[in-house]
C-alpha cells in the first residue's frame, strides 16, 4: 500500500482487508499451536501427579 492519494478507494480498503484477513489467519495458527502445547502439558503433569501419587502410595 502506498501514498498515493489518487489511488482508488475501494482498491485501498480491499488491500487492508486483505491484510486483516492474513493477521487474523496468523493469529489462528499461533492460538491453535498454543492449544495444543496446553493441552500437551495437561497430560505430561496428569502422568506427573500419577507416577507421584504411586511413589506415594510406595512409602
């Protein structure tokens, strides 16, 4: 997008838009990637507290 004051109107808002719709995709992929390291970690300390709670049980 440039400076250009003479440049149509509609052309610049399609262009905004078009960025808009390309951070909104980004911002997507990185919450669906945070997701998933949650829900990763979820299950490493679920097996965490289990193998503790054995060790527990052990004493």
């Amino acid at each position: 997008m440039g400076n250009d004051r003479s440049r149509d109107p509609a052309a610049i808002y399609e262009e905004i838009i078009a960025i808009l719709k390309a951070q909104v995709e980004e911002q997507e992929r990185t919450i669906q990637a945070q997701d998933e390291t949650i829900r990763v970690l979820q299950e490493h300390n679920e097996e965490l507290a289990a193998l503790l709670d054995h060790c527990c049980e052990d004493r």
